[in-house]
C-alpha cells in the first residue's frame, strides 16, 4: 500500500509531520483531518515505490515541456471543473474545523491543488487581512473565479454560511466534471478509430498503392476496372497535389472559424448542433441539465432570481439557451412567473416547464430545478450510452466499405492483369 508523508497543523497551530500508509491521497487527508489536525502538505513518500508515485498523479503531457515553458502553460490556462471541485472542497474542510478565513487561506498556499497556483491562495490570505471580503478578493481573479463562483461565495458571507455554500459549490462542479467526463469519453472511441482508419487508407494512397501501380502499367488505364483507375486518379491527387489538399482544408478551417466569431454563424452552429442526428439529443440534454444545475445551485445559496438568471446566461456556452435565458430575465423583471417566459421560448421541453411551473406553485424553485438537472443528467447518460451502441456499428460499416473499396479496386485490376497475361500466351 502506499505510502504519504504529510505536513500538518494542531489546533495550537504547532506544526506536525509524519507517514500514513493509506490507499491514496484523498485517504491520506481524510485520516490527518480525523487525528484532529489541519493538513498542509500531503505527498507521496519518498521512500514509496515509483509506481505508487505514477499512480497518484494523471498524465499531463506538459509534464514534458521544459520547466518554465511548463510553470508558464500553468499559470495561463483556466483551472478544470475537478480543481476546482478540490479546492473549494479543502477550503471548506479547512474553515469547518473551526479556523479563521486567513489561517485557512494560509493552509490552502501549502496544499497541494492541481490547476490553482498557491500565488493564488496567497493573494486571498492578503486581500481578506487587509480586511476585504472574499468574495471582493476572488473577484479580482476573474481566470481563476467565475462570475458563478464570486456570486455564490459572497451569498454564502452575506448568510453567514459560507461552509455550507463552498461544500455546495463543490459538490456542483464535481458533478459537472463527471458529466464532461462522460461526454469527452463517449467521443473518444470515435475520435479515434476515424483518424485511424483516415491514416490507414491516405497511408495505402500515398504508400502502398503507387507499388501496385507499376505492376498495371503494362495492362494500360482502358482495360483497368473503372473502380481502380477512380483509386489511381485520388492517389495521384495525394502524391502530387498534397499541399493543395492541406491549403483548401486551411482555408475551409479559418473560414469556418470566421464564421463561427459571428454573432450569425455562432447561432446557425449551435441550432445545427441541437439538431444533428444522434449528437443532437446529447448535446440538448447536456445543455438543459447544465441550464438547470446551475440555477438550481445559485438559489439555493441565497442568489437572486435575477442575477441567478444573468449568471447562467453567461454560464451556458450555446446562444440558443443564452438567448432564451435573457429573454426569460427579461419578462422576470417585468413580473411574470419563470415557467412562462421558459414556455414562450419553445427551446425548453415541456417537461422542465412543468416542473418549474410545480415548483413555483409550492414555493420552492430550486428543489424543482434540481429535479429537472438529475432527470436530464439521467436522461443524457441513458442518451451517451445509446449513442455509443449506434456510432460503433456505424464506424464498423464505414470501414469494412472503405477497406471494401481498396480491396475491389485492387483485386480488379490484378484479376485484370492476369486476364492480360493470359490472352497474350492464348495468342503465342
């Protein structure tokens, strides 16, 4: 079993250190907060097996980049939804135990949080000791801190129940990093096996194929199948004009993605997305779910409908729901319930409608969003799985037709060139 050497504080604020022999590091934490102390720094022993030591971090490919092109990548990049799941979560560990805000922010600059630079945690500590409020301090740090984050955070002060509000918080990203997860590793597999398959066959046109070419050339392009002589003429096309290929697909990927930064075409993108067979049903319950997960979590921590509502405008990455979100806040700041503006959208199914609608009639919203967020999120794991089931079958078919067509166009033209042979011996 491995083992973590840790570094950690008594309630006196004595510093303590010592070896745990534990699962994993997690496990670690959770034993040094049940000695009653404080953890600081908790890191695979030195002694521990190198495996062990692989196995408690992921893989980063930037753990091969040179050190300060690496700490520069670090210090640039958004932390994750799971960092910072982490560090609300140690953060809040840290204040329930009963230390004050800029001890526990102190702790946090030794605590190892992946995706969060400790400067970070530091400039916390001295922005609350000059007598700001956290949610100011955080707001200063709008890469790190979303407009979600900061909002929560200064309704959890403005409560008094910030412990409660930061294991919430938590507790939201945390679930929204294993609904990414999900989606990223249902694309995965056919990411995959198309680039695969796309290398495979440019390999046969540029490699292999020109080979088999010499072998045709005494059996002449008129008595060649039709099927070969079209696997010829896109060979050729590889060999000769491949760096036309590559600049038609720079040219169509820039002005793809000059359309994309319009206002026009980031609509048109995300309707086709909502409406693509099979990924369409997907992406539509990933989106309700998020739609309704995140105003769920706004108000029960104590946000106002309508800041709750102009947050997850800005939170939601379609502009189809964008737009539906701000004409809803719209008609909510004029005086209307949010199930009707929700309804006259006719982007939101009627079944989130409803149970809006319930939950507005009983007084309570957000229990009913929260509803409406696990129905969707059940909803779209049943959806990935179903998705996988049809896309591997597909892919299967796609590449036996594709493998199929090599195969013909090759086998052709050999039986063609047989055929030659043996006519001309017929002939002698």
């Amino acid at each position: 079993m491995p083992q973590f050497s840790y570094k950690a504080r008594k309630r006196s604020g004595e510093l303590v250190e010592g070896i745990l022999e534990v699962a994993d590091r997690p496990a670690a934490v959770a034993q040094i907060e049940r000695l009653g102390l404080f953890p600081v720094a908790v890191d695979t022993a030195k002694g521990a097996p190198a495996g062990d030591k692989r196995s408690a971090r992921a893989f980063d490919w930037r753990s091969f980049l040179p050190p300060t092109l690496r700490e520069h990548f670090e210090q640039q990049r958004k932390p994750k939804l799971q960092e910072l799941a982490t560090f609300t979560q140690q953060l809040a560990n840290l204040l329930q135990a009963g230390m004050p805000l800029s001890t526990a922010l102190n702790s946090m600059t030794y605590l190892e949080t992946k995706g969060i630079p400790s400067d970070v945690s530091r400039q916390l500590k001295q922005e609350v000791s000059e007598g700001r409020g956290l949610s100011d301090a955080m707001a200063k740090q709008p890469r790190i801190f979303s407009d979600l984050y900061v909002n929560m955070v200064k309704a959890g002060e403005s409560s008094g129940a910030l412990v409660d509000v930061l294991r919430r918080m938590a507790d939201h990203f945390e679930k929204f990093a294993q609904v990414q997860a999900k989606f990223t590793s249902a694309l995965i597999y056919p990411a995959l096996v198309c680039c695969v398959g796309v290398g495979m066959i440019v390999f046969f046109l540029t490699v292999m194929l020109p080979k088999f070419m010499s072998l045709f050339g005494d059996v002449g392009f008129k008595r060649l199948p039709m099927m070969t002589v079209i696997l010829i003429n896109i060979s050729d096309a590889f060999k000769h004009y491949w760096w036309l290929i590559l600049g038609i697909i720079l040219v169509l990927v820039i002005l793809f993605k000059r359309f994309q930064g319009t206002a026009t075409g980031r609509r048109k993108i995300d309707e086709w997305k909502m409406k693509a067979p099979l990924l369409g049903r997907v992406i539509s319950l990933n989106l309700y779910g998020q739609f309704a997960r995140t105003l769920c979590t706004l108000l029960q921590n104590g946000v106002p409908m309508l800041t709750a509502l102009k947050i997850t405008e800005q939170v939601i990455p379609n502009s189809i729901i964008k737009e539906a979100t701000a004409r809803t806040r719209e008609a909510v700041t004029d005086g209307k319930s949010l199930a009707q503006p929700l309804a006259a959208s006719k982007v939101f199914p009627r079944l989130m409608v409803d149970l809006v609608k319930i939950g507005e009639e009983t007084g309570n919203v957000a229990d009913a969003l929260n509803n409406v967020a696990q129905t969707y999120e059940n909803e779209l794991n049943i959806a990935l799985r179903v998705m996988m089931n049809l896309i591997e079958p597909v892919l299967i078919i796609a590449m036996a037709a594709g493998v199929g067509f090599l195969l013909v166009a090759v086998l052709g033209a050999m039986f063609s060139m047989i055929s030659s042979i043996g006519t001309g011996m017929g002939g002698n």
